[in-house]
C-alpha cells in the first residue's frame, strides 16, 4: 500500500493527523503514538505541520522517516498530560526569563553565605563565584551560576558535544545529576 497514494492531500490537521498515524503504525519499532496524539501535536505547532506536508509533498521517505525520529524524540511537548508544564515552558520562553543569563546580560545581587562563623576566605571565594540572589534572599540561584558559560571553555564544550547532538533539543527530566556534576 502506498501511503502517498491513501493521503493524496493533508493541508488540513485532521487528515495530515490520519496520514501519521497510518505511517507511524506500519513503521517497525515500539512508537505507536494515538492518533490522537498525531492529532494534537500538528495543531500545537505549525511549523511540525509544515514539515509534515513537506515531506508529503516531496514524496520523500527519508524526510518522511526523519520527521517520525523529530517526532518520538519530541512528543513529551505534545502530550496532554504534561501540558501545564509546556505551558510553563513556553512561558519561560517567550517572556525571555532564560537568555539573559545565558548571554551574560543580566545582573543580580551576588548571594553570600549569611552566617557570621563563615571563615572569610571562603565568604570571598563564594562572593567571586558571581552566584546570582533569588528572589528569596536565603536561596541562591546555584542553578544559574555560569549558565552558559560552556560556551567559553573548550574541554567542557567538548564534552557536551559527544553528549548532546547539536541539531536538536535535549530534555532531561528526573535526573539525579542535576547540579551536583559537571559533565
């Protein structure tokens, strides 16, 4: 059967939904998304959309198989029942919280350590670190030291490199790792 010919037209979300899900079940391997799923992921982003019809228009298995690794690498955005935190997400995104940081243009309070019995070359060496002050003044932000600054140093940038492919977004939820390493 060809799947080309069973969708001839998929401008509209409904039948580019019908379209992937029918590809993504005669694929092997274990993602098998609802159709459902197919459905709320092309209306969520358009740009998903786009690549979709693109690959259909070109009739091109290959942009087409690609489309489908971007999809099961991704669908944690489009599931339902994590869309109060891609709503935060997008948030975060759109109202630029994160970039000033990670370029280095934004300026908070340096946090220090509070208590009186802290030795003074460690007060000076915590102060040096540049650890940014929360909103609360006993929680510094650790999360945000040197966000960013991997791009800077070339064994670290190494590093991630062999971690993280450059032509897509990683997420990374529930790690024990989570400011406590340097990869």
């Amino acid at each position: 059967m060809d799947i080309f010919a069973s969708f001839p037209d998929i401008e509209q979300v409904e039948l580019a939904s019908k379209f992937l899900y029918e590809f993504l079940k005669s694929r092997e391997g274990l993602f098998k998304p609802s159709s459902e799923l197919c459905f709320t992921a092309l209306s969520l982003d358009s740009n998903f959309h786009e690549k979709l019809k693109n690959a259909h228009r070109a009739r091109d298995g290959g942009a087409l198989e690609s489309f489908c690794v971007y999809f099961e690498r991704n669908m944690w955005r489009m599931t339902p029942q994590l869309e109060r935190m891609n709503e935060v997400i997008r948030s975060i995104e759109s109202e630029n919280k994160i970039m000033p940081f990670v370029k280095g243009q934004s300026k908070h309070p340096v946090w220090t350590p509070r208590k009186k019995s802290t030795n003074p070359d460690t007060t000076n060496h915590i102060r040096k670190l540049g650890i940014p002050l929360g909103t609360r003044e006993e929680i510094p932000l650790v999360i945000l030291h040197k966000l960013g600054s991997f791009q800077h140093d070339p064994v670290l940038l190494k590093r991630l490199d062999t971690i993280f492919s450059s032509n897509h977004h990683t997420f990374v939820s529930f790690g024990s790792f989570y400011a406590k390493t340097s990869i």
